[in-house]
C-alpha cells in the first residue's frame, strides 16, 4: 500500500522476496483499504506496520475483527510496541493452546 513516497505497485515484485513462501499470496492495496479498515479497530488514525494475532474465534465480517494480540511501529503504545521476542513469545503460547486444545477433542 502506498504510505511513503517511495511505495507504489512497482515495488511489490522486491516486496514479495521477503516472503517467497508459494503458500503466501501477497496483495497490491492501492487505495489502503486495510490502513482504513484496521485504524478504528486500533484506535488510530492509520494502520500500517502493525501485526496481529488472532485466534480461532475470530470471526471476519464487514469489518476486521478485533485480534487477541497486536504489536506496532506507529507508537500508539509502550505496551503494543514492536519486540520480537515478545511477539514470539505470544505465538508460541497461542499455538500450544491450540495444540493441547486439538489434543483434547481427540
């Protein structure tokens, strides 16, 4: 999506070597449609350069669901602030829930 001068569509073919995984797919949001649609849901004014967990209740209608976790680069919180380990640390606790759950249901 276009947030600097320097983002347009010509920039996504090197924008996809970052993730070159073929179960990706990656997508051209020319009109920021999700920095507008996530902002209201983080309480900002734009959203970009956030990342967001969900968890398998989230249900996704007009409007994106509020995610159970979520760090940024904007600054819109000490707390929300971008740290990997933290955000692995999240991820890794998200999936063993969901593990052990599947492992129950068995």
């Amino acid at each position: 999506m276009p947030i600097l001068a320097s983002d347009g569509q010509f920039a996504v073919r090197q924008a996809t070597k970052y993730i070159p995984d073929q179960r990706a797919t990656h997508y051209w949001d020319g009109n920021a449609e999700l920095v507008k649609g996530f902002a209201p849901i983080l309480g900002v004014k734009k959203a970009w350069d956030v990342y967001l967990l969900y968890d398998q209740n989230a249900e996704w209608r007009d409007i994106p669901p509020k995610p159970v976790y979520f760090q940024d680069q904007l600054g819109i919180s000490d707390e929300s602030q971008l740290d990997a380990d933290k955000m692995t640390d999240e991820i890794k606790r998200m999936l063993s829930s969901l593990v052990v759950k599947v492992r129950a249901d068995r």
